[in-house]
C-alpha cells in the first residue's frame, strides 16, 4: 500500500521529469523554427520567413549564424526595431561589428538607417559578456585535441597513406588507433564533464577558403570533425545516447548530431552499432526510407532532407553569382548562400 512519503517522492519525481522534460524540448522547438524559416527563404517567402526567425529568436539563447541571417531578413523586410533587436542578440552570440559591414546587405541596411554608431555602442558593451561567457578550458581543450588530430591526419593520410599505396592500410590504422585514442580518452570525458564544445560553450569563428571571402560561416567545427574521423571506420553506438541528450540540452546543434550518424550508418555497418541514416551528410538512396528519414529528423528539429539539397543548390547558384558581382545575398551558411 502507498504511504504518504512515497506519494510525494512520486510526485517530485514527476514534476522533475516533466520539467527536465519541457526545459530540453525549447532547442528542439528553436532548431524547428529555424529550419521552418530556411524553407520559407527557398521559397523567396522573405516576409514569412522573417516571423520564423522572430519567434525562433525570442525560444533560447539564438547562434549566431542564425541572428545574421534574421538581422538580413530585417533588412531586406525593412524592419528597422527586429533589425536592432536582432544585432544585439547577434552581438550577445558572437558577431562582430566587422561581421556585419563585411556584408553588402547589412552595410547598405546600416548606411541608409544612420545605425553604425548605434552598433558600435551595442558592440562594446555586450562583447566583454561574450567573451566573459566562454570557458577558456574548454576552448583551450578543444584546440589543442584538433591540433593533434589535424597533424597525425595530414601526416598518415594525406601523406604517408597517398605516397605510399601498397602500406595504405597500415597508415589508416594507425591514424584511427590516434584519433580513437583522442575521442576516447580526452575528447568525451570533456564532453561528459562539460557538455558538447560546439558554438554555445567555446564561442564561434569565421571560418571559410582564405582566398574565398564570400564562402564562410559562423560556427566552431572542431569536435565535429573529431567525430567523423573517429566515425570514418566501424565503431561501437555507445555515445550516441550522450550525444543526443546534448541535442536537447542545446549544446549540439540537430545538423551536428545528424552528420555523425550518417558516418556510423556508412563507415559502422557492424554488429556493433546499427546507426539509421538522417541524409544530412551521407544519403541513403533507399527511396522507402525517405519518410521515415524526414521523420526522424523531424524529432530533433531538423527540416527534410530535400530542402538541404536546396540548400546546396541555391548555394551553388550564389557562387557563380558572386563571380558576377552580385554581393546582396540572404544567407543560409551553405557553400556560398
């Protein structure tokens, strides 16, 4: 029979759970909305678009690369308030002024509504938070862990394992044994002591081809790529639990997570880990599975995977746009769009 202690304790339980529950689910909402108003840009549907952007923005602490795109939106739907609104998130997620006049959208936008000293006033005051905010162990961690892992792979594959064929093999193991060892021993137990070190903990970097300065994005990759050189050969499915819980806590963006599934689905087929495709970055062809793909990554707030390859297309038709002088672009951070 049910005493009165174990009635409370079920019902704190409950309410924990519902709640943990409930707190988790707003990046979840957050990526959705994002991605609802990705689709809408592809759809030229700027206006509608905007309102995504808007309420994705008002959910949780927003990405960078996602305040810039709504700050263009802004500029482009001529809304002068989301327009401000949105550059002081931005500011408050990492964006530089420099960011923002780099761009031929955003410095008209600036130029013609007299804003570029309200933006630089906006700039200092909230970059000494930014930076104040970040975790330099993390940081510091995480760069060094790439360091180590950029270095043995140029050194044993795109040297050793190319000049010298007939050894291939030997230099891909020894690179995995090196990159096993990195994700293993360091590069986890940071994650499951501090979280994922993805845009939210370790901050963001303009990255992109030095000799290319219309092709780049806001973001901080070095884990990822960690991941998929580790996943680039059969592993076991024993983080992936992990991972996904840092999909809900916010600290792994959807398309993070959706990508190092799909190198466990290509390079782990393996009665160790059975991964199930998300076509973020490998593709199952396998049309029957289309619904259910979408489906799934409908569940950790990602759109279809046939907008991504609109994404890709769209981005594509920028570059050759780019050659043509033609700077005024929204941008989604895919290839050059």
């Amino acid at each position: 029979m049910i005493n009165k202690v174990q009635i409370i304790i079920f019902a704190l339980f409950f309410s924990t759970f519902s709640f943990s529950q409930n707190s988790s689910s707003v990046f979840i909402q957050y990526s959705s909305l994002v991605q609802k108003g990705e689709s809408l840009l592809l759809e030229d549907n700027f206006k509608k678009a905007l309102h995504y952007y808007d309420d994705a923005l008002q959910t949780c602490t927003p990405l960078a690369s996602d305040c810039f795109t709504a700050m263009q939106l802004a500029a482009f739907n001529n809304n002068r308030k989301l327009f401000k609104i949105f550059m002081i998130k931005g500011f408050k997620a990492g964006l530089t002024k420099v960011d923002l006049t780099k761009d031929s959208l955003l410095l008209s936008y600036l130029n013609e509504k007299k804003l570029n000293d309200f933006a630089e006033v906006k700039y200092r005051k909230n970059r000494f938070k930014y930076e104040k905010g970040l975790n330099q162990f993390i940081v510091d961690t995480l760069n060094k862990l790439s360091i180590i892992d950029n270095r043995y792979k140029t050194m044993y594959l795109d040297s050793l394992a190319r000049g010298d064929t007939l050894n291939r093999n030997i230099y891909e193991k020894k690179y995995d044994s090196i990159v096993s060892n990195l994700v293993e021993k360091s590069l986890m137990p940071l994650i499951e002591k501090f979280g994922f070190p993805g845009q939210r903990l370790t901050g963001v970097s303009k990255v992109g081809q030095l000799n290319d300065p219309y092709n780049y994005s806001f973001s901080n990759n070095k884990a990822l790529f960690i991941l998929l050189h580790y996943y680039s050969n059969p592993k076991t499915c024993e983080y992936n639990s992990i991972f996904k819980n840092e999909v809900f806590k916010g600290n792994m963006r959807p398309e993070v997570f959706a990508s190092i599934m799909d190198f466990q689905f290509k390079y782990g087929k393996n009665a160790y880990c059975k991964a199930k495709p998300y076509n973020q970055w490998h593709k199952s062809e396998d049309s029957a599975e289309f619904e259910i793909i979408n489906e799934r990554r409908r569940q950790i707030g990602l759109g279809s995977f046939q907008d991504e390859e609109e994404k890709y297309k769209r981005g594509m038709n920028i570059c050759y746009k780019y050659d043509n002088k033609d700077y005024k672009h929204i941008r989604l951070f895919y290839w050059c769009g």
